[in-house]
C-alpha cells in the first residue's frame, strides 16, 4: 500500500512540475521542475525562461532561442532546475537529501548544481538525445535516477518530444 501511495504523491509532483512547463515561454522546450523534501514539502519550483526585467523568451527576450541555437552563452534563459534551487536558496531552504521532480532529465550544467546542493533523487518524465553524460554527472554524484516514464514513452526512441507534451519542441 505505501508503494501505492508512494507512486500517486510521485505522479501528483510530476504533474506540478509539467504545470510549471506549461507557463515557460521558451521557444525551444518547455521544462518544469519541484524540489520537495523527504516530508513532501516542496522547498523550490521552476521552468525555464529569460531572467529578472528581460522580456520572456516567447517575446523575443533570448535572441539565442529564436535563432533555436542549443547551448550558447549568449542565451539570457535559466533552466527550470535552476530557478527551483535559486527559489530555494532564496527562502533559505536547505536541499540535502531532497527529491527533484523535472519534467526533462537535466542538463549536465544542471546536473553538476543538483549534486553540489545535495540533492539526492531526480525523478523525470523524458529523456533526449545525448543526455548520457548529465546522467553520467548525477549517478556518479550519488544521486538516484528516477525514471518516470510510462511504459509507451520508454519504447519510444531518443526523441525531442512530441506535438501536445510539454517538452515538446522543433529544431
């Protein structure tokens, strides 16, 4: 039975983080990320968009996403689980031994931040091309991968998304 309950509180936190995605306006993807404790409070929410005063992504603030240029310095947008940690650290909260829930396995920039804070499970809904060496970054950390993905997602191939999931994007 706690199994149970255990999963449902799991699913419920994922789908508070896709409801984070949902309010980026990056063009490229929309990632969402929840950071709960291991009571089940959530200490830090993000999504990935611009930062402070600049214009939203959506409304042309990061040239770079409008280009669809992957991972150049000039992007002004911070990653969802980055914004859930700077949320955090904000209120003064504490990560270790917390749970991340991120609607895409992070970056390994992201991935090096979740290890430093003392995060110690990840759970995620989709995967990408090439997201190894993140993985790589966060095992090695000694971080637990939790893999949230139904079992039709999994038989999927490496993918960008899709039309209609919030980390859907084309490029």
């Amino acid at each position: 039975m706690a199994e149970t309950v255990n999963a449902i509180k799991d699913r419920l936190r994922m789908r508070a983080a896709h409801s984070m995605a949902l309010s980026s306006s990056c063009l490229r993807r929309k990632v969402g990320a929840i950071i709960v404790d291991p009571e089940g409070v959530t200490l830090g929410m993000g999504k990935n968009d611009t930062m402070g005063n600049f214009a939203r992504c959506g409304d042309g603030g990061c040239p770079e996403c409008a280009k669809a240029v992957v991972g150049s310095a000039s992007c002004l947008c911070v990653h969802a689980e980055q914004r859930a940690i700077g949320w955090a650290a904000e209120l003064g909260f504490a990560l270790r031994g917390a749970t991340m829930y991120v609607t895409l396995v992070p970056c390994p920039m992201c991935a090096k931040q979740i290890v430093a804070c003392g995060i110690k499970r990840v759970a995620f809904d989709g995967r990408y091309e090439g997201d190894g060496l993140a993985r790589g970054i966060l095992q090695a950390g000694g971080v637990v991968l939790w893999p949230m993905e139904t079992e039709a997602e999994k038989a999927l191939p490496a993918r960008r998304g899709w039309p209609g999931h919030p980390f859907y994007w084309e490029g």
